[in-house]
C-alpha cells in the first residue's frame, strides 16, 4: 500500500519573510484521521481537570471551642447543649449543632477528600488523539464557536519562520495574514467581569478562547511574542494538553501549526501502521467504523445492486364484508350458495302458494249440493259406526248408540 | 438507482478478510467508495452526533426540555432549524441566502471539493434583480442542477423573506402614531 502517497497534502502558508520558493505541502499526518471520540473526550476532560484544584476545608476545630452541655429536660427550653457559665450575651445559647448561631456546620469539609483522578494512559491518550482529528474538522471548530470564516486551509500549518517571531505586534500581523484574526479579536471583544461570586475570589474577568498555536521546536521565540495576545495560547508539540485543545470538554479547538510541529506528529503519536517513537508501544486507536458515511455505503453500486427495489404503495387491508350479510361475498366463499338460495325461495314461494290454496279453500262458502253431500256422508258414517262398533254386543250402551240396530 | 430516504438508513459494517492482517488505511481498502480529495473529512452523519447535542450555534427557546424549539444560528442554514437537513455545518453541500451590501441578495453554495478550506468554501453571488428573476436563479442553482433539490422550498422562502426585509429596512419600519386618538 502506497500509504504516503495516498494522503493528502496540507499546504503550509508562508509569511511576508519567506523566500518565494516556499509555500510546499506536507502530508497529512495519521493523528487526523483518528476517531473523534466526544464520550472519551468529555469523561477524560473532567477527570483531568480535577487534578488542578486546591484542598479546601473548614477549620477542624470550629463550632467546638466551647464547653457547652445539655441542660437536660425540665427547663422549659429545648435540649441543645448550651454555653456555659454567665455575665455574657453567649451564655446560654445554643452550640454544637449544624442548627445553630455558631455551631459546627453539618459534616465538615475535610481536606483528605479525594480531590484528583486517575486517568488510564491509554484513554488520555486517546482523548488527546481524538481532539487533534476534531480540530481538523471545519464543521467542528466552527461549532465551538471559533471564527475560521477567513482561515485558507484546515489544519492551518504555517511555516517555520513563525517560530522566530519576536515581537508581539509583529506576531499579530503574522495571524492577519493567515486569516486568524478575526477569532483573536473575538476573544478580545469578549472580555468581561464575570457574573456571580467568583468575581470576588480572584476569577474577576472571562473572556472567550482564541487560537491554539503549536510550535515545534524549544525555545522558539514565538512564545513570548504570542503569549501576550488576548486569547492566544501556545504550546509544544510533545506538550498537548487536552484542557487545551478540548477546552470545557467541547471538541475542535481553532489550531495552528508550524510546519515543524506539523511534521513532528506522525513521530510523536505514530501512524495507524507503524509504531509511536515517542510514546512506548502506543498506536492510534481504530475507529469502529472505518467508513462512516452511511449514505454513501447505502447509495453505493455493491449496496444498490443487491437490495430489493422500494415498494411505493401501500397494500391496505380491505374492510371485511360480511358474507352473512352481502351476497357477492358470500358467492365468493360459497358459490353453492346462490343455487341454495335460489331452492331455498321456490320452495318457500310454494309452501307459502299452497298455505294459501288451503285456506281459501276453507274459508270459501261451500255451495248446497256439497254442503248436501257431506251431510249425507256424515250421517252414514255414523250409522256404520255404530253398527261396526264392538260395543253392540252389550246392553249397557244401548242407549247412546241410539237408534234401532 | 433510487437513493435511499432518510428514514430508512440502516446501519452495517463492512468486515475485510484483511483487516487483522494489516491496520486499514481508510482510502486504500475503500477506494471505490473514497476519493482522496474528500478523504480529509469526515462523514455528514457523524459530524451532527457530535454537533446535536451543544454547539456554539444553537438556541433553545420557548420551554424546557421536549417543549423548547431549536433553533442554529449558523449561516448555511436556510430556516434556522437545528436539524440534520437543514445543518449548515453537518452537510457537505449548503445553501445560504443572506441580505449583502446595498439592498441586495447574497446566494451562496458551499463547494464540494473545498471543505476542508474555510475562506474559498463558498460560491457566493450577490444579486439585485427583482424577485421573479432572483427567483429563477435560486431554482436553478438549488433544484435544477440537482444540488440540493430537496431545500428548494426552504430556499425560496427565505429569498422571499430576506426581499422584504430588504424593502422594509430601504423604506424604514413603520412609525406607530401612538398620539393618535
């Protein structure tokens, strides 16, 4: 793999003093293309930024330097141990208790509290690593706040003669020309008392960040000629602080770079493939998703030609018919159901034609000579009854067998 | 072939046989996805996780919590919103609508191949026509040349209220007679 000639160049911005022949490009070292880690970066920021702080504590002895005691019960007053003795205001009053004028606070702050944080090397380097990729990162830096409007290039390297700067007006024209200025005078425009109690205990003013700028070589002079400018900073390259270049745990510090910095990170962080030189057995982390564009994967030909076309309509479920109710429904679960249905009418159509002969029949006047001959026929129907019956043989029922036999 | 929307972006990893053998360099074992020019930044979507949260441009109004609205300063963004499609900072390709000198309109397009390079990022062009034409200009360069046709309603909105803006500032705001009866 022809790694260095696949990165891509990071063209150095040379200054009024630079010969004309100037002005080259130096590769992009690996450090930015590190994962930018904002969990890792927010945890090691505010472990690290513990380590700074003072102890403080109330005196151990206060609210105790009295001899005071409980009065007991039967005093009418309450139970709180009181100032001994007499002749004074403080007689008498109440002592010891978190409650009272003068009494020890509720659990006194003691200076054995664990005032630093341990840091795993590992992580803090990491968190290192991921604030240098994030300062490349236009977007980012802009979030924070920075104003890069003008900046010609990120990450902004300037050339070497920087580092010889001297003086601090001649340092500002150095940051007008590589389009820096704008963020310094933000900073300086931003300076004002601060708002709360912390203006009385020594942290009188704030103001806003300005640039980082990194340097590459020791005693360079540009330290003294930027250190006096409002919202500058600067620092050496094996000298990265995370409060620095992630300052408030937030990401994309403005930075700049010398040419001789610039060149020194590949050596002092390593690359993805070889060895730190600086920092012992230390390689860049992985990130864990080594192409991240997610819309560019899904838009890719190897994606596209596998995956199933989108289906633009929506199938809906249709309304549920009921069959009982609607025929056409039911013809389709049941198509016998028509020809039963159609029986089921003629047979009924009859039944109700026949019902109806029936009665008609009955409730007509029936004419004399039928009317004559059901007579008739009743009255023999009678007689033979009586003959043919099985009770002729007896006496008894002679009389209401009636006539003579 | 149809892009994906949004909404239905899933997320898989790519796993190389090699990958244990040697540490992967992003744009060698990608190359068909990754030109060197772009390598340098990094993707659109992993810029807006980082971004969502807290940035410098962000203002949260009326409410707390779910019942604020987000609003972003920042001035690639053609409503004001804080979110991923209308980000002027998580998009690689933005449009930008802002009044300029003298009663005119500045139509801007952030430039694909330059992100990485702040003060040349931008395709600025001031215009001073009337709205018709101004119109037609910002149709074009947004939607008909497939830059960002999905911003093309934003983008005429806010010409149209950047217009009037410029008329009301040219012919001053409206004095209230308040000693009127």
């Amino acid at each position: 793999m022809s790694a260095a000639a696949a990165r891509p160049l990071v063209t150095v911005q040379s200054l009024e003093s630079d010969m004309a022949t100037d002005a080259n490009s130096v590769p992009l070292p690996d450090v930015m293309r590190a994962a930018i880690r904002p969990d890792i970066v927010t945890f090691v920021h505010g472990q690290i930024s513990k380590n700074a702080r003072q102890p403080y504590a109330v005196s151990k002895r206060a609210g105790h330097q009295t001899s005071a005691e409980s009065w007991g019960t039967g005093r009418a007053v309450s139970r709180i141990p009181r100032v001994a003795g007499g002749g004074t205001h403080r007689a008498g009053q109440g002592a010891f208790g978190n409650m009272c004028r003068g009494g020890r606070m509720f659990a006194p702050t003691k200076i054995w509290r664990r005032w630093h944080r341990q840091v795993n090397v590992t992580q803090k380097r990491h968190a290192v690593v991921s604030a240098i990729a994030a300062s490349a990162v236009p977007s980012l830096v802009l979030a924070r706040g920075h104003k890069i409007e003008e900046v010609p290039e990120l990450p902004l390297v300037v050339s070497d003669a920087a580092e010889a700067v001297e003086k601090t007006s001649a340092a500002l024209k150095v940051l007008k020309q590589i389009g820096a200025h704008p963020d310094a005078i933000k900073a300086k425009d931003s300076q004002a008392i601060r708002a709360g109690k912390g203006k009385a205990r020594n942290r009188r003013y704030v103001s806003r960040k300005g640039p980082l700028v990194v340097y590459g070589n020791e005693g360079a002079k540009l330290v003294k000629a930027f250190r006096n400018i409002p919202g500058v900073e600067i620092a050496h390259v094996s000298r990265l602080n995370l409060l620095k270049l992630a300052p408030g745990g937030h990401l994309g510090r403005f930075v700049i770079w010398t040419k001789s910095a610039f060149e020194k990170l590949d050596a002092i962080y390593g690359t993805f493939d070889k060895v730190s030189e600086k920092k012992n057995g230390y390689v860049l982390p992985r990130a864990k998703m080594i192409n991240a564009d997610i819309a560019r994967i899904i838009n890719s030909d190897e994606v596209q030609s596998v995956v199933k076309p989108i289906k633009k309509e929506v199938k809906r479920a249709p309304l549920k018919k009921n069959p009982l109710k609607n025929l056409q429904v039911m013809l389709k679960l049941n198509p016998y159901a028509k020809a039963a249905k159609r029986m089921a009418l003629l047979a009924e159509a009859q039944r109700v034609k026949a019902k109806q002969d029936k009665l008609d029949k009955k409730r007509k006047p029936i004419s004399k000579e039928e009317a004559l001959a059901i007579n008739s026929a009743s009255k023999s129907w009678y007689k033979t009854m009586i003959s043919d019956s099985d009770y002729t043989e007896f006496e008894n029922f002679t009389k209401w067998l009636g006539a003579s036999q | 072939m149809p892009p994906i929307p949004k909404s239905h972006i899933w997320y898989f990893t790519r796993s190389y046989p090699s990958l244990f053998l040697k540490p992967p360099h992003c744009e060698i074992l990608d190359s068909p996805f990754l030109s060197i020019s772009e390598m340098a930044t990094v993707p659109g979507q992993l810029i807006w996780e980082i971004v969502k949260k807290n940035n410098s441009f962000l203002v949260k109004e009326f409410g707390n919590g779910t019942a604020s609205v987000k609003f972003s300063k920042e001035p690639n963004n053609l409503y004001n919103l804080h979110s991923y499609k209308h980000s002027g900072l998580a998009n690689k390709k933005t449009v930008t609508i802002q009044p300029g000198k003298d009663q005119s309109v500045l139509l801007a397009t952030t430039k694909t191949k330059k992100q990485n390079k702040p003060s040349t990022l931008l395709n600025k062009s001031l215009m001073k026509k009337e709205f018709n034409r101004m119109a037609k200009a910002v149709v074009n360069q947004v939607a008909d040349n497939h830059y960002r046709p999905d911003l093309k309603k934003a983008a005429l909105a806010r010409l149209s209220v950047v217009n009037r803006s410029l008329k009301v500032s040219k012919s001053g705001a409206k004095k209230k007679n308040r000693q009127r009866l």
